[in-house]
C-alpha cells in the first residue's frame, strides 16, 4: 500500500491536486461596441487646407475662412458605419465606402464619390461616440485621371434628436 501511495504522489502534482495550482486567470470582459446612432445632425465642417494646380494666395486664404453647418438625418447601417455621403458633404455623390473600419470609436475610412465631371476619394479618420464625432478628412478630386483640388476638412458632429418625419 506505501508503494501506491508513493506512485500517487507524483500524479497528484502532475494534474494539480496538490493544491498548489496558481488561480484561473479572470476571463476578460468584452467591451460593449461603441455605436453611432442614426438620427438629424448637424455636422460642421471646416476647411483646413485647399490646392488646386492654380490657386493663388487670395484664393487659398479665402478657403480656410470657410465653414459650413449642416442638418442631416445621418443613416448608420448594421455595422455601425453612417452614410457615406453625409459624410463627403457638397464633396461627392454616390458615395460608397472603399474600405471601412469602426471599432471601439475610432473611424477609419476611404469614400469613393462621383464629383462633378470627375470623381473623389475622401480619407477620413477620427473619433466618435453615440452622439458626437470629431473627424478630419482629406478630399482629392479627379478628371481625367489628374488631380484637379485637394481640400483638407475638420469635420465634427453633434447629434440632435431622431430625424423629422414626413
């Protein structure tokens, strides 16, 4: 019976019954995404940058001075991604995103857009919470396979309430 005891023992320590097993580690807790709600916003965009082949200074100082307010009733899909072209403004239309990434409040994403006789690419990156996000936005627009403007924004978001009806 010694000798049993005695093979027993090693066992024991190999599958932890010695009681000498360090604690589970605590199962992590997965964070509650973080989800722009759709409703009316009103965005603000600011233009921090603006070139075009043959802008002068005048030009150029009279861009920066631009800021535009508008009233939106922003859509946000099920992916928590809002309408794209909310978010290009008087940039483009039919807008669609060409990669996209929301997570945990941040937003990463390229916008391809019809402009004009052209098209436009619109980067934006930011910040965002339910009611509120904070993004800046990089614009190039397009003819012909050339660059025609490059315009740099500041675009925040404050949202308001549910959309109108009617």
């Amino acid at each position: 019976m010694q000798k049993t005891v005695l093979a027993a023992i090693p066992l024991a320590m190999i599958f932890g019954l010695g009681g000498c097993s360090e604690p589970a580690p605590a199962p992590e807790v997965e964070e509650a995404p973080i989800l722009m709600q759709a409703g009316e916003w009103v965005l603000t965009r600011k233009t921090t940058g603006y070139n075009t082949p043959t802008v002068t200074p005048a030009q150029y100082r009279a861009a920066l001075e631009q800021v535009s307010e508008d009233k939106v009733c922003l859509s946000v899909d099920g992916e928590g991604m809002p309408d794209a072209a909310a978010l290009a403004g008087k940039d483009g239309t039919a807008c669609t995103y060409k990669d996209k990434m929301a997570r945990k409040g941040r937003l990463i994403a390229t916008l391809a857009c019809t402009a004009g006789k052209g098209t436009s690419e619109i980067a934006v990156e930011g910040n965002y919470t339910a009611d509120t996000l904070t993004l800046g936005e990089t614009m190039t627009q397009s003819e012909g396979g050339g660059a025609v403007l490059r315009a740099t924004y500041d675009l925040s978001g404050k949202r308001m309430g549910d959309c109108p009806k009617g």
